[in-house]
C-alpha cells in the first residue's frame, strides 16, 4: 500500500497471464475532505495491505463505497465485500449481472447521475466510440477513469496501459502510456467511431493536461514529468493513428 499523494493511495497485487507473466492489478484508496474513504476497485489484499488498509480507515469502518469501474476486473469483488460488508457496493451492469448475490447498488458506475454523488472528489470520463462492455471478453478497452481532483492523480483500468517490460526486454521497451492493444475489436462498428475516440482522447489530453501520476491496472504507476500527460497521450494515440485510419477505411 503506497501513499501517491496526501489523500492518495494505490495497492498493487498480482494478476499473471497463463500463469506466467505478472501484468498487475490495483486497487485505490481515497480520503475524503471529512476524513471519510472510498476505494476505487477490488482486490483481495495480502495480509501486510489488509493491515494498512484496516488501521488507515478505523478497521475498515470509515470506508464509504466501493467504486468499481471496469466492467471486466470481477474477481475480487466477493472478497472486497467480505471484508467490508458495510460498504455501498458499486459496481458496472456487467458486475451485477456476473455476480447477482452480491448486494450492487442498482445504478451503475458508468451512470451521470452515481457519478456525480463523488463530484466533490473525482473527476469521471468514459471512452468514446468503443463498446463498453464488448462482446468478446478478451476486449477490455471500455472503463470508467478516474481523476482525484485534489492531487491530478488519475487510476484506469486497461483503457490506458503503463507496461514496463520485463528483465531483459527493458532496454528495448520504453516505459510509457499506451492505449489497450485490442481497440481495433473495441471500436463500434459504425461510422465516425474512430472519429469520436480520438476526439475523447484529445478532449482528456486538454482537460486533464496537469495530471501528475497514473495509476494503471496493467502494469505501473506512471509517474510523469511536466507535460508528460500531453506528450504520451498524444503518442498514444499516434501510436493507435493506423487502427483507427483502417476503421475509418471499413466503416467511413
């Protein structure tokens, strides 16, 4: 459990493809002006976290809500709850349509209205022109992103990735913001998608221009320098530029 910023803190956990490659999860940790908290997802904590978790936010009693904003990251929701039981549980269709014995508050994460009960803490912006929740359950391109608006720090789940390679491979892989590998599956199959993610995208890099840090599921926090929000976005998205221009090929 790491403090990112003064009411700011991020826990990472394992998440191994085929077993093997460690990609990470996350989890975030925020305090509110009245001393309250609100967890940005779920994991289920080691003991040394569970125990931070715990004497931070008064055995885990002044933990409000659990804000969980990837329709795919389901996993540790059952054992989120269990340990805070108490806590408004919040969550996309997908979650409670996957898990229907937990107790998910009937408005969803991805509605205006649920977002705006936290507008005193984050700021909230969904991708536009891809499926939210894709069909293919390999495309985890839709989320919900979050921006703490005290610290500029933003948490995202797969729409935006920090990869940092492995061992040997560092050297030949920079680290740096990118836009989940899967768009071109994500996209909706229409005209003018490829147009309106790029116009989101450049929207986020205008609004969100003094963010400081990212906290990304997969596989880093990313901390940037001065206009590093601005610059890797926007190799982001150029490095994006050929899937996109192919969806406007197909679909005009």
């Amino acid at each position: 459990m790491r403090r990112i910023a003064g009411n700011f803190w991020n826990i990472r956990g394992d998440y191994r493809i085929a077993g093997i490659l460690n990609v990470g999860t996350q989890m975030s940790l925020v305090r509110r002006a009245n001393g309250r908290f609100i967890l940005i997802d779920s994991y289920d904590v080691g003991e040394e976290d569970r125990r931070d978790l715990l004497s931070l936010t008064d055995g885990g009693h002044s933990i409000d809500a659990v804000l969980n904003v990837h329709p795919f990251h389901t996993l540790h929701c059952g054992a989120i709850h269990a340990l805070l039981p108490h806590a408004r549980l919040i969550g996309t269709r997908r979650h409670r349509d996957l898990l229907p014995d937990l107790p998910w508050e009937s408005d969803d994460i991805e509605a205006a209205a649920v977002q705006d009960q936290f507008a005193d803490l984050f700021e909230f912006s969904i991708p536009a022109g891809v499926d939210f929740i894709s069909a293919d359950e390999r495309v985890h391109v839709g989320s919900v992103l979050v921006r703490h608006r005290e610290s500029g720090v933003v948490h995202v789940d797969d729409t935006l990735n920090s990869f940092n390679a492995p061992g040997p491979f560092k050297s030949l892989v920079s680290p740096r913001l990118r836009f989940h590998p899967m768009l071109a599956k994500a996209l909706e199959p229409r005209s003018g998608a490829a147009d309106a993610y790029t116009d989101w995208a450049r929207d986020l890099v205008d609004r969100w221009a003094e963010t400081p840090i990212v906290c990304a599921a997969h596989s880093a926090v990313r901390m940037l320098s001065p206009g590093g929000w601005k610059s890797e976005m926007l190799n982001a998205l150029s490095d994006a530029s050929k899937t996109l221009d192919r969806h406007r090929e197909t679909h005009g």
